[in-house]
C-alpha cells in the first residue's frame, strides 16, 4: 500500500469494499480494479495540500477524484495511487451578486450551485445531465457541457479563477475576479479540461449571469432523418438560439418505447426536443420553433403550454439512460461534429451498428453537434464486448473523419486514451505532456489518464 | 542588421525612414527606438514560417506585429529583432453561418470582420476602441476587450481555435472547430493574452453569434462621484445587462468642454453613457436603465429616441482622446477593478494625481470595472516625465491594493513589465518563464515584452 503522511490518515477509508467502490467511477472499461491503493477523503484544502507533498516526495501516483461520475474512466484507481477524494470541499464561500460569480469548493453538487445562484436571482450556466451529482471539480476537470450548451457553452465559459494544489503541494491561482484581465498567461483554461494530469482544483471562482426565465418546451417527430436534420438547421438560424435542442433517433426512440409508451409513435426515424427562456419572449419563441420544425418537415409537433406539459414532453428522454441500461451495459460515446455533418454521422453510426452487429441507438446535444452514441452490449458475452469496443473506436474515426473529435465533454480520461493520437498527431501529443511537465514533472498527477503511461 | 531567409528578402522594407515607422506602436514609452533591425512584411503563412525558422536557427528575436495599435508597447522593435509584419494576412476565408463561426488571416481589421459578420446577420463581440484600425491577430494576442465588454466578454470568449506558427517554423493548431471539444489541453486560451511572446497567430477560428439589434443610449449626470457609481451598482443589478456602460470623471468632462461644446455641465462630479441592444427591447431597456439612474441620483438624463440621437449622446465621448492629447502627451493605463471598489480606485487616482502633480481624468468600461486613467504631461517636460511615470506606478498599485489587475485589456507589453511580478509574484513568473520555454526554448519570441530579458 501507498504510505500517507500522518495528517490525513484519519481521512483514509479503512474499510476494504468502502475503498473497492472508490475504484471506480461511472465508465465501463475491461480493466481490473486495483488492489493497491489508498482513498483519502480529504476534509479541507490543507489535506490536499498534504497529500501533493506527500506523493511528490514518495513518487507516489495520486488520483484526483469528485463524485465519480465520469463515464471516461478519468476518476478510476489506478495500482499503487493515492485516491485523492475532494467531493467534502463542499463550501460554496461567496455569492456575489454585484460582481456576478461564486467561489466554491471542487465537492460542490452543480444543482448545488445552480440554486444557491438562483436564490440570488443569478444563474450558473453548464448542465451536466448528471448535474444532481457530479461536482464542480470535476467539472473543471472535464470541461463539461451539458444540454444548455447551444446557447451557454461549456464550462471553461463560466470559470473566471482557480486555485489549484500543485504536486509538491504549493498553492497557485490562476485568472481574475474582475471581469478582465491579462496580466501574464491564461492557465486557467489550460487547467479546465485537464483531468487532473496538473493538479487538484481546490477553490474555482465561476461566473453567474442575470437568470433566464424558466423554460418551455416543443417537440417534434420526424418520419426522415434528413427533414429532422433539417429542423436543427432552421433552428441554428433562428436570430435566438435555443436553451436546448435535443436528438432522439429511431433506434433510441425504440428503446424508450420498449421501457414504457411515452407516447413516441414506432415508426419515426427522429424525434427533436428544443426550448427558450429567453426572458419575456418563452412561449413566442417556442411557438415559433415549433413552427420551424414544422415547416422543416416534422409529421407531429408539440409545445408545452406550462412547465407541467413541459416536464411531460421531456418524460421520454429522461429515463432514456435507464432505458438503454436496461438493455445490457452501455459504452458512452460523447462525439462531437459540425453541425451540417450530423446527417453524415448518424448514418454512419447506423452502417456501424450493422457492421458491428451492435445496437447503438443515437441522441445527444444536437443543436451543439455533441452526440451520445450509446453502445448496447451484452457484458457476459465476450464476443459482444468485443465488437462493443470495436464499434467504439470506429465511432470516434466516423467522427473525426467528418471534422469533429472524440470527445465534447466527457473528456478523454482512460477509456479514450488510445485515441488520442489519432486526433492531435504525435509532434501535438509529445507537447501536451512537455507542457504538463511543467506542473508535474514527476508524472504523478492521475497518470494512465488522457496520456498513456511512459514506458 | 540580422540576416534574412532568401524567401522574405523581398518582402523586407528598404527604406530606413519607412523601417522606422515599424519600430514604434501607439504607447508612450521612455526607450528610444532601435537602430539595428528589419522588417519584413509577411505575405502569407510561408513568409512567417521562414522568418520563424531562420530566426529560431540564428537565435534572431522576432516582434510580431500588426496595426501597431499597442497601447503597452507589445508591438515595438528591440534591438537586433526582425520585426514580423503580419497585416497582409488579411484574408476573411470563411464565414460560416451554420457552424457560427469566421476563419480569418491575423491581419484582418476588427471593424471588417464586424462588418462580414453583420452581412451574414451575424456578430462579432470584441470591439476595442481601435476596432477600425486594430487586427485580429493583435485582438488574439492582448485578449482585447473593449466598449461592449459588460455584456459581450473578452476576444477569448469568442475564439475557437488557432494556427500558430512557432520558434523554428512549426505550424500548430489549438482548439476546435465543433462547439465543443476536450480532447488534450486547451492551448488556445494559453495563447490568448500571450502577448506575440509564444508564436505567431497565423489564422482564427472566431466564434459568431446572432446579431442584436441597433443600440440606442442613455446619458446620465451626476454632481456626486458616490451618486453615479451607485448607478453603475443598479445597472449591474438589472436582468438585462447593458452592451455599454462607459463612465467619463469630472476631469475627463472638463478636458472634453474645453475642447467643444458638448453640452456637459462644467461642474458634473461624473456622466455614464449606457446602451442595449437587446432584440425588440432596445427602447424599453434604455428607458428602464435612464430610470434607474434617475434613481440613484442622476440630475439629468438623456435617453436617445433614433440612431442620430444616439450618436449626438456619444459625441463627446468620441472627442475624448482627442481633447486629452491636444493637452499633452498621454500616458495609458488599463487597470481593471472590482465594481464594488470603482468609487475607491476613481478617488485614489485623483488622490494620486493630486499628490504627483499630474492631470488624470478617469475614463473608461465602468461595467465591468475596466477604467482607462489618462496620464496626461508635458513631453517636453522631464520633470513632468517623471512625474507622470511615477502616477503610472502608483494607478497600478492602487489598483492591485483594492483587488484589480494591472491590465484589463492592453497588456502588459514593455509598459507594464516592471509591473507585472507584482500581481503574479516570484513563483508564478517564474512557472510562466518555464511555459514559454515549451514553446520558445531560445526565447526569440518578442523577448523584453511581458517577462523581463534574463540577463
């Protein structure tokens, strides 16, 4: 076992199963768990502090870890590390309103934040869909989006400041309260989407705007991919972007339908939720694109009158995740494209499907190009993970070889490393991990994750 | 003089005189310039990769250069250097209204990818002061803001992605063209503000966004300096943020009616200027925002019924650098500052001025805390040098004592540079040192720009 230095070795998980269920984090990967490690459930900034210091000192492999929702292995134990479990960071230090952002710890919940904004009549942007449970930190870490990106971006849009524990265990901040500034480099969105290969977020300062109204929704059914295709289009065009333009395909719309009537009709090739808030103008602007999509060739349209309906016409999509899983085990794909590709992709996610002989049913983030191929298989069979895996590694070619890359937002962690390469080239590659010597020049910051370990 | 690859020799500017110009930007500095250098006036991306490889190969500095709008002195020639002229690059190669961005040259006038923009009914946010005559290349390499900053973020809020020629002629490419994308480190924000001191932006990905409407305006007077910043407080608080709110101090109004009559009371403590451009609200806001001002003390407001009005109310906003420099040479600052301290920094630097014997009319971006102090003297006036260099210093220590940077959005160029260990302190320039290094190892980059030449 990895030693730990004395002042956090009230904060390591005792308990063996406890310290197996830290191991791992929301991906499915054909990699054993460890069986030498070490979990710390660090309680404040000086525990993280002691650990960096602790592992530089012993070359010690450290895994920085929030609430372990990564669905690309960035969180998973590795052999000999020290899990470095930050989710009791869970402080939100400031609101402020008139300077419009908040300090918190990296354990902050996202639904956490977005409300405690709320109450201030503020609003924090990305929304992960696991936002009830995942952390800010992690967050960062990835540079998660979410299903408001088409019109709030990405996290990296809303991070104004951190302060980061550096292997060694020093201290640094990096970016500015005030609304501007460039005295010296930008490193703080070099550490947003990092995945802890520089250090651990201990305290992230996020930007928070005046809050949109609530949101309404429409939806449409489409019987062609390409008229659907064409619905997003019309929409991208709109002079107001929506807050949330989500694709459905056939093969994800069979499975909702085989989890209960949600009240999708079988034989539609698509099915596309999209809506505003923007201020004043929410039921206008829905009515309008619900009209878009019409003209677009939608065969049944639907817009929500009030936030009940509204929550109804979303009832399909929420419980997609637990549809597909009900299914068998489930690779997360997380492409992204450009948006007058998508057509290009979804078919080719279909020849892949049949070539494959996997079921891969199609949705995600359409109004940003950001879509969630999932790859149903069946885990007790080897030949089905086989061809899972298989289908994984053509979906991120299919998707580079239409000008996109491998990952929007789940970020490349353990399960797409091989992939890399493949999108940054090696000249590209050999830099990345120059520049994360800079920070961490012993490779112990989560080592096996985005960049492969050396040999 | 240094030596130049065959390639760029006829691109080399002859004549002495005209190689002069070259060697000077729009700041005031105290250095006279160099007498050993050359300019080459790059044509395309190969000119700058063969300056950048010879250069690298015979250890050459090179100054990247475009409209030499440089308030901080980022772009001047040093000694020995081969100033890198990049305004010829000034192709706009793609404006893609479907993905929602522009693919533009580094010598592309702000104001003409404005106006592109705006024929696709597409906008461009950035629009610094200089926006007529400012490049692309230069807004990407100062982070540049601007007048529309409160309500539309800094050039990194609106770059996607860049090519970037390096030391020893090595094309990169940062970031991604989809709307998201996490695969490796986002280089792009890290040469974002990096000041020409990394490598050459050969090309930008530029994010567009809907057009808003018109602006129409607002002018406020106040007798009371508390008054007009409790104005800016209740502007920050509405739901609907302004796309400009510019604060003129009684100096600053006393500079401009000496210069013409411009219908400013000679005995205001302070005028606001505040616009929206909010789609179909634009009237409303604007009567909204005169309200409030009103309220906060305001004891007279004008609101603009039409675009003419509008401009009249920002006339004498427009003279304003004129007025200042018809009163003698001007020294820039660019300090940004919390909102909740404005009123602190705005007293302190009359207390500055005061004590320095200097004249420093305040003005500048109040919304986002982004004040432009003009330190105006007597060239001819060593005393006066002097004084006005050291109310310099004292602006930006004001400014870091109360929260603020040294630099909202001009850089910290070969102004500020003595400044800028300061704000960062010893261990992150030095951490900053080490990032160049991965990208300029012989530091030919812009050296004497930002971080001081190791001696």
């Amino acid at each position: 076992m990895p030693t730990l230095p004395q002042r956090v070795v009230p904060r390591a998980v005792a308990d063996p199963d406890v310290r197996l269920s830290y191991a791992v984090d929301a991906s499915v990967t054909r990699t054993a768990s460890p069986t030498d490690f070490e979990v710390v459930r660090a309680r404040d900034v000086d525990d993280v502090v002691a650990v960096l210091e602790h592992a530089q000192a012993t070359r010690t492999p450290v895994v920085p870890q929030g609430a372990r929702t990564s669905r690309a292995g960035g969180a998973r134990a590795s052999e000999g590390c020290i899990v470095l479990n930050v989710e009791a960071l869970d402080a939100i230090h400031d609101v402020d309103e008139l300077e419009g952002y908040a300090v918190v710890g990296p354990g902050v919940v996202n639904a956490d934040l977005k409300r405690a904004a709320a109450s201030a009549g503020l609003f924090y942007g990305p929304d992960p869909a696991s936002w009830e449970t995942c952390t800010i930190g992690g967050n960062v870490a990835t540079n998660a989006g979410g299903l408001c990106c088409v019109k709030y971006g990405v996290t990296s849009d809303w991070v104004k400041a951190l302060q980061v524990a550096l292997p060694g265990g020093e201290l640094m901040r990096t970016g500015h309260r005030t609304a501007k500034g460039v005295a010296g480099y930008d490193l703080t969105g070099l550490f947003v989407g990092s995945e802890g290969t520089l250090g651990v977020v201990t305290e992230a300062v996020l930007r928070l705007e005046p809050a949109p109204d609530a949101a309404l929704t429409a939806l449409a059914v489409f019987d062609s991919l390409d008229a659907a295709v064409a619905g997003i289009v019309a929409l991208r065009r709109d002079a107001h972007r929506p807050c949330l333009l989500e694709i459905i395909d056939r093969s994800s719309v069979l499975a909702i339908q085989s989890f209960g009537d949600f009240g999708f009709p079988d034989d539609c090739a698509a099915v596309l939720l999209v809506q505003s808030d923007r201020p004043g103008h929410v039921a206008e602007d829905v009515a309008r694109y619900a009209a878009l999509l019409a003209s677009a060739g939608a065969v049944d349209v639907a817009v929500a009158d009030d936030a009940q309906e509204s929550e109804a016409l979303l009832a399909g999509r929420r419980v997609m995740s637990t549809a597909f899983e009900a299914m068998g085990a489930r690779l997360a794909e997380d492409v992204c494209v450009p948006i007058g590709r998508l057509a290009d992709f979804v078919r080719g996610v279909e020849a892949i499907a049949e070539r494959r002989s996997v079921l891969i049913p199609v949705s995600g983030h359409a109004g940003d190009g950001n879509l969630h191929p999932s790859i149903v298989h069946d885990p007790s069979d080897a030949d089905s993970v086989d061809r899972a895996w298989q289908a994984f590694g053509d979906v991120m070619e299919l998707g580079l070889s239409v000008g996109g890359t491998i990952t929007g937002e789940h970020g490349v962690g353990s399960v797409k490393l091989p992939w890399l390469g493949l999108e940054l080239g090696p000249a590209e590659l050999a830099r990345q991990r120059r520049l994360k010597a800079v920070f961490d020049p012993l490779e112990i910051m989560n080592p096996g994750k985005v960049f492969a370990v050396e040999a």
